[in-house]
C-alpha cells in the first residue's frame, strides 16, 4: 500500500521460504481501465531478465556449447553485420560480458532513445566504436553487454533466444507464461505499463531486460540458484558457485613500474579478504549468503533477494513509485517484519 500510496497503479509480490511459497499479494489495476491486477499476473522485469540470460548461457557452457573464457568478439561482430569492429572486440568472451567486463560503454541513449531498432542494431554500433577499456580490465555496466549475450545464445544453440531459454531453465521449473514483449505489446495477465510514444527499449534491451513475468517466476527462478532449498536447481555446483562469486579487477600489471612503499611500511601484509558484495556473472551480491538483482524501465520497478537468513523474495511495481528500485529492499524488510517473517 505504501507503493500504490505514492502513485504507482499495481505491485505484486511474492515470498519463499525454504523454497516454498508462503505469501503472494497482487494489489492495484492491471489496466487503465482499472482491471484488477491479479496474482500470477506478469510485469516488465527489466534488469532481472539478466539472471535469466546468464543462468541460460551458463547452462550452455555446463553442456559444452560454449566456453566462458574463448574470445567471442569476433563471432558477435559478424552476427550482428559489423565489418569493422574497433580495436580490442576480438578480445571478449562470455565472462567479459556476463561480469560487466567486456570495455563495452554504456550506451544508455542508443538502448532508450530509438537510435536503432534492434539488439543486433545496437550491437553493431557498439561493436564498432572504441571500446572504454580493455576487454577483462574494469566494471562499467552495460545493457549492450546482455544484449550480445542473447545473440550468442542462439548462435550456440541454433533457436531463437526465448525458445532457448524456455527449453533451458524456464520447462524445467515448470514455469509458463513468460515471455520477451514489446514496449507497446501488453496481452492477457500482463500488466500495463506507461509508455511515451514511439519508444521501442523493450525491442532493443532483448536479453538485457525484456522479460515479463509475475514475481512468483521470478522468485522460483531465485531459488534455483539457492543449493539450500529442495528442488530442482538451474546450475551445477561449481557454475552456480562460479555465477555468485563477486568479479574482482585483475591484479596491476607486474611490469609496471609500482609505486613507491612509505618508510617504516610493514613488508609482510596479509592480502584483503574477498570482497562479500558486488558483482558476479549476471547476478547481484548483496553480502554473505545474499544474491538477486533489479529491475527499473519506464514505469517500471522491480528486485529480487536471496536473504542470508533463507527468505527469498520478489517484488513487481507498474508506476514510478518508488523513485529508486532499490528502496524496494526496504520496504519489503518493512513488510517482512509487519508479516512475522523476521
């Protein structure tokens, strides 16, 4: 209620607990009409749809079809028509891209403000400007990064994207209903969301963030990647392991020059402690035991949590309330604690 107090139209959300449904609320209109929304209903996912790319991929590279580290630049240049990729793309692989690693910019115009009309569109203008940074070297998050990722999907594969990803994670968990829509495509069970005219992001996020899907999929596929819980898992244990590792900076390069050690600095120091939060391969660390991922579009909210202590949940907002996706962490803590889940 807080969110539909300050303007948003509907938010639903859904609560497992060791693996197990044990709340699900839809509240709000599912339409300008004022249809009701309903539980099992679908939104925009946005950025959440990234989790879903990376599980696939990465069952792909458990089953052969793909390595993380072989360099794929060159392959995605020619699938998406560029002839001339700039300096450095043939240097890419899968992890590059799955870890916000690759040196591709963000490129937040070309993806939102219809400058091209589809993914590999968009692929061949970034593939064909200067990299920000060498392949492997940085963190720069970039929608375009998740978008070459789908195209890889189905070079491997050899069937379209959604098809891949139904026969991959979504049959397997028994989960139907989702699916990639269009910025102005809105069916039965699916929730409206506002849109300006002549915007087509949906067409061009694709992999990036072009799901629909109520939060009880969304939280099911959570739990997937929780080897505490019963039921069935999308990954192996040493790929999930691999997916929920935080991505760290390469070591400097030895042969640069180091910098200069202060007087009286001891010479023996015990190296940092991994870091607990960051980011792994298309999945957000939030700490220890603590993982998922947001979602914000026009219009549009979302989050998703694996909480240490085993709660796991899933939040969908049609509306621009609140202004920031992550205050959904609070606000369902808020709830958890009303509801007598903490």
């Amino acid at each position: 209620m807080t969110i539909l107090d300050d303007g948003s139209s509907a938010v639903s959300a859904t609560v497992l607990d060791d693996g197990e449904i044990v709340h699900e609320v839809a509240l709000g209109t599912r339409t300008s009409e004022g249809d009701p929304v309903e539980i099992g209903d679908r939104y925009r996912v946005a950025s959440i749809s990234k989790v879903i790319t990376a599980i696939t991929i990465l069952r792909l590279v458990d089953q052969g079809a793909n390595d993380l580290d072989t360099p794929v630049g060159d392959r995605l240049a020619a699938l998406v028509g560029q002839g001339a990729p700039s300096a450095g793309v043939s240097a890419i692989t899968p992890r590059h891209l799955l870890t916000h690693r690759s040196g591709i910019g963000q490129y937040e115009s070309l993806m939102f403000d219809r400058q091209v009309e589809s993914c590999p569109a968009a692929g061949a203008v970034a593939l064909g400007r200067g990299l920000d940074s060498v392949p492997g070297t940085s963190f720069r998050y970039s929608n375009v990064n998740f978008c070459l990722l789908g195209l890889l999907i189905e070079d491997a594969a050899g069937e379209p994207y959604a098809d891949v990803v139904t026969e991959q994670l979504l049959d397997p968990l028994g989960i139907d209903g989702m699916r990639l829509a269009g910025t102005f495509d809105v069916g039965d069970g699916d929730v409206e969301h506002a849109s300006r005219e002549s915007r087509n992001y949906m067409e061009v996020l694709d992999g990036a963030g072009s799901w629909i899907a109520s939060p009880t999929d969304v939280a099911t596929i959570i739990d997937s990647l929780d080897e505490s819980t019963p039921g069935r898992k999308s990954l192996s244990p040493a790929m999930n392991a691999e997916m929920r590792t935080v991505t760290l900076d390469p070591p400097p390069d030895p042969a640069l020059e180091p910098e200069p050690v202060p007087e009286g600095t001891p010479t023996t120091l015990e190296p940092p402690p991994p870091p607990t939060a960051g980011y792994g391969m298309g999945l957000m660390i939030f700490g220890p035991e603590s993982f998922g991922h947001t979602g914000t579009l026009e219009s549009t909210h979302a989050m998703t949590v694996r909480q240490p202590d085993g709660i796991t949940w899933a939040i969908t907002v049609s509306g621009d309330a609140p202004s920031s996706s992550r205050e959904l962490a609070t606000i369902m803590a808020d709830a958890l604690e009303d509801g007598g889940f903490t």
